[in-house]
C-alpha cells in the first residue's frame, strides 16, 4: 500500500511519544535512551506504513478534566459491578457483542475511545472496522435490547467528551448539534426497528393523475399501502 505524503512536523509527536516509551520499556529515563527510542521511532513511522496521527490542533484542558473524572468514576463503579457479577450471577452471566458507529472518523479519536472503552472492567474492543469507525465491544451483564442500547449511549459519550478534548472542529460541530437537538447521533433501537417504505418503484405522480383522468384506478403503490403492505422493512433488514 503506498503511504500518503505527511510532512515530518506532523509526526513529531508521535515520534516523541514512542521515545518515551522506549525509556519506560527499558526503564532507563535517560538522554541517551531517549536518543536511541526516537531514531528507531522515525525509522519505523517514516519507512513502515502508519495510519498518520494528524492532531486536531486543539486542546481544551477543562473537557479533558471532565473525561478524566467520569472515566475514572466508570472505572471504580465498574470494578464493583464486575465483582458482584462474578459472586452473585457466576455463570448465568448473559454477555453481548454490541457493534457502535462512531461519529469521528478521525483515527486517534477511534484509538482513545477504543482504548478507553476497553480499560474499564467488563468491556473489551474485539474489533474495529476503520471505513465505518465501528467498534465491536463484549460486554457482560447484557439481559436486553435495552441493556444493549445503554451500552451505545454510554460508549457515544466518551467519544462525545474526548472530541471535546481534543478533536477536530467538525465532530465539536456535531457533538453540539446533538446537545442543541437534544439526542445522540445514528439510529436508535426504535428508529432502526420502524418500518420504511420503498420509494420510486411505483407510478409516478403525473402517472397517476393521468390514471384517475382516464376514468382508471392506478394500481396500488407502497405509499398507498401504509402499514399492510409486504414491501415495508426494516433498517436491520437492510443491513442483514
């Protein structure tokens, strides 16, 4: 695959962060090592393919105390709920795969909120697909559909906290729209449950007009035939 053109300058933090964790793997906290962890980090981001980390160049400190508390809060409450799981339930557990779009399709964006998903206890990102920045996160304790709902609402406002921190402005854009319209973005399990109606295989309307002129009865079409008709699906059957 051919690597896109990213200038140097771009990838410097990424290049610094892969130092210092050179130095924490060989815990030696020293100039020299640092030296060493950066040359072997330029070789590896500059000549092996690497998704470029482009940063938004924004960073609000205050968000980020906000994402901090909640996830530290989710991480000691989570702990609990794991252990009475373990204790109470035991094998009975009910566990899901529950697959969540995200709004950002910005890859450091899908990285923390993967990362940060996949701390807490119970959860864990088995997959992620990059086209449509889905994560698939196993979860336990998931008796319903509506369990399964809370979980993707969750999981949507620690991407919609870390976008704050640091995203770009687009996805800020959008994750104020959704305050402003007061609800999350995609589909919820009711909108994805209603039926739709197939649109543009009937007649048309001029069609029809002229079918009632004529003294004729226009064949019924999906828009006529509202809630009885067969042609009315589903969003999950579309996808599947």
């Amino acid at each position: 695959m051919k690597r896109p053109k990213t200038p140097l300058k771009l990838e410097l933090p990424l290049i610094a962060f892969l130092g210092f964790f050179w130095m924490a793997i060989w815990q030696d906290f020293t100039i020299g090592t640092f030296i060493i962890g950066a040359v072997y980090a330029t070789i590896i981001v500059r000549v092996f393919y690497l998704p470029p980390l482009r940063g938004s160049g924004r960073l609000n400190p205050w968000w980020g105390l906000a994402f901090t508390g909640r996830f530290l809060v989710k991480m000691v409450a989570a702990s609990f709920q794991v252990s009475w799981i373990a204790v109470v339930v035991g094998p009975r557990v009910k566990n899901s795969i529950i697959s969540i779009q995200l709004r950002s399709h910005d890859d450091l964006i899908v990285t923390l909120t993967g990362h940060a998903l996949a701390l807490v206890p119970g959860s864990l990102v088995l997959d992620v697909d990059r086209t449509t920045a889905t994560l698939y996160l196993h979860t336990l304790d998931i008796n319903s559909d509506e369990d399964a709902e809370k979980i993707r609402q969750d999981a949507l406002k620690t991407e919609a906290l870390l976008i704050l921190t640091c995203g770009n402005r687009s996805d800020v854009a959008v994750v104020k729209a959704e305050k402003r319209l007061g609800r999350m973005s995609g589909f919820s399990k009711t909108e994805r449950e209603a039926p739709f109606i197939h649109r543009g295989d009937g007649p048309s309307e001029a069609e029809r007009d002229a079918e009632r002129a004529a003294g004729r009865t226009p064949e019924r079409t999906d828009i006529d035939a509202g809630a009885d008709s067969p042609e009315r699906t589903t969003i999950e059957e579309v996808e599947h």
